[in-house]
C-alpha cells in the first residue's frame, strides 16, 4: 500500500464525512479550517485520510482533526499522518506538536503515545462545556479532553 499526502485546499462533502467522524461539531471544524494547514492522504487516488493542523502559538502546531476512512483503520495511515505532521513541524520552524483527544478514546490515545508524544494535562469537562450534544465514544459519555505533546 502507497500512501501519498497532500495539501487540501477546498474541502468539499467527502472531506467533511471524514473529519465529522473526528469532531461532531461542522460548525467547530468550520471555525478552525481557515486557519489551519490541511491535508489529505490518498491511496491510489482514493480519500483514505485527513490531517488538520492549526498553529496555536508562535512555535506550537495543533493536530485539530484527524480521521481514517473506517475500512482503511489499522493499516497504519494514522501513524503515517501523525509522522508526516511531525516533519511538516520540523521543516516550518514549529517546535512543539500538540493533541487533544476525548478522555474515552483508547485507540486514539494508544496511536498517540505509539508516536511518541505524552500526557501533559487534562482539560476537564472540556466536551461538556465546547459541544451542545452529549458525545458517547466506547459507551462512555465523553467528557474530559486529554492533552498530550511531543516536541520536534
């Protein structure tokens, strides 16, 4: 399999399918796309990923959204995403990658930790207070968001 990465510049229905599945809120999405850097991973043409990142501070890049098509999980195009997001880092001055994931997402913060990057801190309530709809993930309400970093 030949994953190729590439920079989103319209995101149209399909991307939106995609990144919904990591973030419930299109209207959150639409708040933090104008200012992020987005790309896509492709296998043989088909739409397999997405990587959202938004510079929160001068030196600091935030993973704000990434997704895998569901029958593409668990052949590795996370990681690969998380990697190549590591390196856009690296070669654009950034020195810290950050991500904040739900509290209940145990794959996702499995995938993380896989790539290197650790705990920082734990932004209680988060879900509650940012999203109107109660979110459920591994049939637990989610609640708190889990912050974790790596530097570059």
């Amino acid at each position: 399999m030949s994953i190729e990465i590439q920079k989103l510049h319209k995101v149209v229905e399909k991307h939106y399918d995609l990144l919904l599945e990591a973030d419930p809120s299109k209207k959150i999405i639409d708040d933090y796309l104008p200012r992020s850097f987005c790309f896509t991973a492709q296998e043989e043409g088909q739409l397999v990923g997405v990587i959202i990142l938004l510079p929160t501070r001068p030196t600091t890049l935030e993973v704000v959204n990434l997704a895998v098509q569901k029958d593409f999980r668990g052949q590795k195009i996370g990681q690969t995403l998380l990697y190549f997001a590591l390196t856009f880092a690296k070669e654009n001055q950034y020195e810290v990658v950050e991500v904040g994931t739900g509290s209940t997402g145990f794959e996702q913060l499995y995938l993380y930790q896989k790539c290197g990057f650790r705990m920082s801190h734990i932004e209680r309530d988060f879900f509650i207070n940012h999203y109107e709809q109660p979110i459920f993930e591994n049939g637990l309400q989610l609640k708190d968001m889990v912050r974790l970093s790596q530097a570059v």
